[in-house]
C-alpha cells in the first residue's frame, strides 16, 4: 500500500489526496437495540462531556444479538499505525459489560479479506458501572479477538483472546488496515441494557467529534417511534431526556389538550375536536409539553427515532 502522512500518521495515498482520516459517526442497532442522537441534559449531567451532543446506544432486552452502535469511518489507516484510543461515556445503569471498543480491518488491496477484532466488554479494566466512565486502550492486555474472512496464513486463532500488540505483528493483519472503528453496546445473553451515552473518542490522539452530519438526520434513517400519551391538570414533558424525531405527527385522539413548548404556556390542540393534528420536521420530545383542556385527553405522536 502506497503511503502518506496526515498530522505525522502513516495513512494510504487515497487518505492522503482525500484530505480526512476519521469520518463522521453512524449510528447503527439491532435487535432490541435502538441507537439515536440526542443532546447533553443537566440532570443527568450528559451536557459535561464533549460537543454537546451524545450518541444515545440502547440495548434493551439482550438475548445474544441486541445491541447498538456508534461506527467512526476511518480512511484506511494502517494497522500497525493504530496506537491510542480514548472514549467516554455516561451509563443509565450498572451492567455486566461496558462499551467496548471493535476494530474492523481489510486487506487494502482485496476486500474479500476482513475482519472484526473485538474488545472483551466484560474485562476488569473496561467500566460497567452507573454515571461517567472512560476508558484507555491498553495495547499489552490480552483483550482482544477476532472473527472473520479470508484470513488465511495468520498466526492467531479466531475465538482467541490476543494483545492488540500481537495483531499488529501478525504475518497478515500487520499488512492489513482499518476502516471503521465503533464502540458497541449490549452484545450480552441476558438482562435489559438501558442508555449508555458516548461523549468523547479520541483516535491516535485526534480528537473526533461526537455529533451528528445532515446524512444522520435525513427522515427515514432512525427507527420509527410511537407513544400515546394521556393528559393530566399540570403540563408534562412528553420525554424525560431529550428524544430528537424527524416527521412528527401529534395527534389528540381523545378529548382536547395544550400541546407546546412550555411547561407554562402550551398552547390549545385540539379545543372542542375529537381528533386534530399537528405536525413537525424535527422535533425534540423532552421540550414538548402536554396537559388537559377538556376531559382527560390522550395524545399519540409518531416519528422517525435520529
């Protein structure tokens, strides 16, 4: 592989004349598992860390395969050039894993060939517990293991717990690169993983933003969101964390309702009809207010999850 530098890194000639090495995130889920964007909040002091806003990973119920994401691109960076990584992230809850980190490599030359090499999420030294963590990869600890394609002619076992010192030596990894790097939550046989929220990553000591690009907000790229909600005498937050939706519709199904954006001041939805709607582009659930107007009303919105 033909080679550059970008800030002093060994990067790919490509990497190079593009003019970037880490992408924007991408946030991903499967299963139970529901990934969007959301901003900082003061009472669960998210707003202290990083741009401001953080990747929302929920894992919900966990059979084995639910789990979600937040996948920074990475521009064909060597492997044996991936030396420092640094996250941080708030949990909801204790858990048995924490938010690991999974490299995903390729041959530069034939993609056919990759791999993931995945960190164990239940080791001593990553943190599982409720409130802030962070983390710094250790190089030397035996934490890491592999599954993938093609990988003939390697030195290591898949399955098999190595350094990630011993990747970057290996007869092919150490020829391989990176292209995507993503801190993974959930991934366990057991329980229900609540919230973790990723506020920090640095790559090699570049710090990457942690925030949204237009591609992330476009409609239809979240999943869908449905709540119906009943009214009560005193305005309350339809969410109590911020909760963005793209493709809003607030419709009053029952009764009537003050629908707004303040908890003093919302205003009339649905005054004397059964059913009357309003809609949005965006919206964030945890700034929208709702309270009776006449008889107890029942409110359902429904969006895209960003």
């Amino acid at each position: 592989m033909k080679a550059r530098y970008i800030d002093n890194t060994i990067v790919s000639k490509g990497a190079s004349a593009a003019g970037w090495l880490f992408g924007n995130p991408v946030l991903m889920a499967g299963g139970a598992g529901i990934a969007s964007w959301g901003k900082g909040i003061q009472s669960l002091s998210t707003h202290q860390k990083g741009s401001g806003w953080v990747a929302d990973l929920y894992g919900g119920a966990q059979s084995g395969d639910d789990w979600a994401a937040c996948y920074i691109p990475v521009n064909e960076l060597p492997v044996t050039q991936l030396d420092n990584l640094q996250w941080s992230w708030y949990q909801t809850a204790t858990e048995t894993l924490g938010l690991g980190v999974v490299i995903w490599v390729h041959d530069p030359d034939d993609f056919d060939k990759r791999a993931e090499i995945s960190q164990l999420a239940n080791i001593s030294g990553l943190d599982k517990s409720a409130g802030w963590n962070s983390h710094e990869f250790d190089s030397t600890a035996d934490q890491m293991f592999f599954y993938g394609e093609n990988t003939t002619g390697t030195d290591l076992t898949a399955g098999t717990n190595y350094t990630w010192d011993e990747f970057q030596a290996d007869t092919i990894f150490s020829g391989w690169s990176v292209y995507r790097i993503s801190f993974d939550w959930g991934w366990d046989a057991s329980g229900t993983y609540e919230s973790a929220y990723l506020a920090e990553v640095k790559i090699n000591g570049m710090y990457i933003p942690i925030r949204p690009d237009i591609s992330e907000l476009i409609p239809g790229s979240g999943k869908m969101y449905s709540a119906t909600l009943t009214g009560g005498a005193n305005a309350a937050a339809a969410s109590s964390t911020p909760l963005l939706l793209s493709n809003v519709n607030i419709q009053v199904t029952a009764n009537s309702a003050y629908i707004g954006d303040s908890a003093s001041q919302p205003v009339p939805l649905g005054a004397a009809q059964d059913a009357i709607s309003r809609s949005y582009d965006y919206l964030d659930l945890s700034t929208l207010y709702y309270k009776n107007l006449s008889g107890t009303a029942t409110i359902v919105v429904d969006g895209v999850r960003l």
